[in-house]
C-alpha cells in the first residue's frame, strides 16, 4: 500500500502516506475498525521519521477518516457510501490534473490526451 | 519550543587555514536533524565544538539546556556519540566492548543491547580488530542505543558501509525515536538518506552554516524556473534570485534557481512582460548543490 512513498517529490512525505491511506479508505482496501500499522512500524518499514507518520495519522483523524485511541492504536472510521465516493471522484479528478500538466510540458493538448484515453479503454477505433 | 542544542556566535579556528567564524546553529528538542555540507566545510569539527571536545574560542554552546564545555561531562552521560572514527580497543570481543562501555553509563540499557546485537547479527565472541566496516558501524550504533540517551549524535553514521548495513543501522535509529522522546543530529553528505528520515537541516560550507530551516521549507522553497522574454534587469522580484543563466538553446528563453518561492509568485512575471514557462521542483540533493554553487560564487 505504501510501495509509492517518493522521499524526492515535493510532496510533504505526511502528506503521502496520508493520501495512501485516503485512496484505500475510498476504495475499501481499508474497512471501517481496521487498524492502521503502528507508528513504530510503518516508521520502520518506510524509514521516514515517527513524526511524519504521526502527522500524517493525526491529518487523516482531523478529516474523519481515522480515529487515534489512546494506548490502542489507530482506527479506519466508516466515511459513508457518499464521502466516499465524493473522495474516488476528488482523486480521480487529482491524477488527471497530474496527466494534462505532464501532457502540457510534453506540448500535448487535452485532446490528444482525450483520444488516447479513448484508445486505451477500447471506446474509440484506433 | 526548546533547543536541544544552541550554538550562538561560536568561533574556533583550527590551524591556520579553516576557521568556524560566528556559528549559529538551533536544533529542536525531538527533531531529527540533517546537518549537511561537503567534506572538509566544518560538520565534523562542529560536532566536536558541541559536545566539547574541542574548546571554542568566542560564543556560547548549550546542549540540552547546559552550558558547554562546562557541563560538558553531564551532557555527554546523556548523549550517545557515533564520532566518525571509531574508539573501541580491538584486542575486545564484541561482548567485551558492550559490557565495558555498559559501565560508564547508569542509564544503560542492557537489554536493549542485547536485542541490537541479535538484531544487527554480531557475534559476542568475535574480536573487534577483525569485524568488517558493516560490523564496526552496527556496534558503534548499538552502543550509542544502549545508552538510553536523550541526544543521539552521529557523525557520518553511515560512511562506507554497504546499503543494507546503512538501513539497519538507520532502521534501528529510527526504531529508537519512535519509543521515546530524544533528537537526534545526524551529520552526513549522503543526502539522499537525510531526505527521508530528517524534519530539519542546517547546511554548512567552508565553516559556515548558510541555512538552517525546516526539512520542508528547505524542499519546497527551491525551484529552477524556466523564463521566456526575460528583461535583462530585474529588481524587486518576491523571491530570492539566486543565479540566472541561459536555457539550453532547444526551447530559448532562460533558467533562473530562485529561493523562497510560493506559486502565486506566478504573477512577478506578467508584471515584468516575462512569461514563466515551468516551474521544476528540486529534490533535497538538488536544492543542497544549488545551494552551495550559488552561495560560493557572489555576484549571483
């Protein structure tokens, strides 16, 4: 789950594992009373430090998807069908901002990327 | 916030050639901190100067709230010290070293020593004279664990060891934070291993530290933009210009590496008829060589 951790990006570390936690929650990869890793262990197994992993556990708590219990550990809380899905279309909506950046700086436009879109789901002949 | 260490005004000139001239350096209580520089710009002589080792000449040093090297022999029971250059006798096995060193401190932890030693796969029988680099790091660190300390100081903990050897002995550091409230300063020019694990960095260079700020900041804050239609004077801009140079006559137009950029900084362009073309994000290593080219050449 956490195989895309990128130390080199821009984005703050916190804010990716957040965001993998964010995508599994919305898939349901991650169900409502599943615990997360503890903080010692997925600082160990990411080699970040146990405050990036904390930061980003108490983001994912200040928007509802986690809950931190004292001594416990940390828990998925149940989203709801419709938060989820309003979370599937937000992350939907950021890989497609990535792609029409990327395909700018290649000089593609939207349409090209649209026609290949189409070509690799098979709706369009090629 | 605390400082676990502070370093204000500090001075010390080492033979005639290298000098540190009027250090500065805050390193939060329970940060990991980076303190990066190339080889022979002062990390080294730094560490030394703090935990005192060496005598300053002008400014004042504290670590963990004492004044050094007053204090020193208090401060140093606390902190566990991987200098660059090992000190355990070599005629001592590897149980020997652990037991000896065990005993200068109260806050010793024998059983954290232990499941290090299991851990990092040394044998208590071996000999330290003929452990290979790999092993010699695994037990310095170990050493240093034991100890319980509350300040980790580690000088190029992982110099010339294999990468596997380097993930356990950060995993171990790591392991260690994550049960107990201590900060750890960790010096290294291996920047990739720092961009992971680190939340603050300083950056020295020939005896000076030329930044010091949050991991993040530090990240975030250093871009290479590519301009077109540029004036060839520019003043006022939002952010630091540190050097401006042609593009690579492909695409025409200008490569500026700015410190302190912020995306609405977008709009300096319009302002100045220039248009901004892209705006590329540096990695740590990156932003550290930019950094320093800059820093060293002064009319930039």
């Amino acid at each position: 789950m956490f195989d895309q951790i990128d130390p080199r990006s821009p984005t703050p570390l916190y804010d990716q594992i957040a965001d993998r936690i964010r995508v599994a929650v919305a898939a349901g990869e991650l169900r409502p009373g599943d615990p997360l890793p503890s903080v010692r262990r997925l600082a160990g197994r990411l080699r970040v430090n146990p405050a990036t992993v904390v930061q980003a556990y108490r983001a994912l708590e200040a928007e509802g998807f986690v809950e931190m219990r004292q001594g416990s550990g940390t828990f998925v809380l149940d989203i709801g069908a419709n938060r989820r899905d309003a979370e599937r279309h937000d992350q939907a909506r950021d890989l497609v901002r990535d792609v029409l950046a990327d395909a700018a700086r290649l000089g593609l436009s939207a349409q090209d990327v649209l026609r290949a879109l189409r070509l690799e789901i098979g709706t369009e002949a090629g | 916030m605390t400082n676990a260490i502070e370093m204000r005004g500090v001075h010390h000139r080492l033979g005639t050639s290298f000098e540190i001239r009027d250090l500065t350096v805050n390193v939060p209580s329970g940060s990991i901190y980076g303190f990066l520089g190339p080889n022979g710009s002062g990390k080294t002589t730094t560490i030394r100067l703090m935990l005192g080792l060496l005598r300053r000449g002008k400014g004042s040093i504290q670590v963990l709230g004492r004044p050094i090297p007053a204090d020193a022999a208090r401060v140093l029971a606390r902190t566990g010290y991987v200098p660059e250059r090992p000190h355990l006798y070599d005629s001592f096995s590897i149980g020997e070293a652990i037991k000896y060193h065990g005993a200068f401190f109260r806050t010793w932890d024998a059983r954290r020593a232990e499941e290090l030693r299991v851990r990092f796969r040394l044998d208590a029988a071996a000999r330290i004279g003929r452990l290979s680099k790999g092993e010699t790091g695994k037990l310095m660190m170990l050493l240093a664990l034991a100890q319980s300390p509350d300040l980790l100081v580690l000088d190029e903990p992982t110099d010339g060891l294999d990468p596997v050897v380097r993930r356990d002995v950060l995993t171990a550091v790591l392991d260690y934070v994550s049960q107990r409230d201590a900060t750890v300063f960790i010096s290294s020019h291996l920047v990739h291993e720092l961009e992971r694990i680190c939340d603050w960095v300083g950056v020295m260079d020939d005896g000076r530290l030329v930044a010091e700020m949050p991991m993040q900041t530090f990240k975030s804050g250093i871009k290479r933009l590519r301009v077109a239609d540029a004036p060839s004077l520019v003043s006022d801009t939002p952010f630091v210009l540190l050097a401006r140079e042609p593009g690579d006559g492909l695409s025409g137009g200008e490569v500026w590496v700015v410190r302190g950029w912020q995306d609405p900084m977008k709009q300096y362009f319009e302002g100045v008829g220039a248009r901004l073309r892209e705006v590329v994000d540096l990695d740590l290593e990156e932003g550290f060589v930019e950094l320093l080219r800059t820093f060293r050449t002064p009319d930039a």
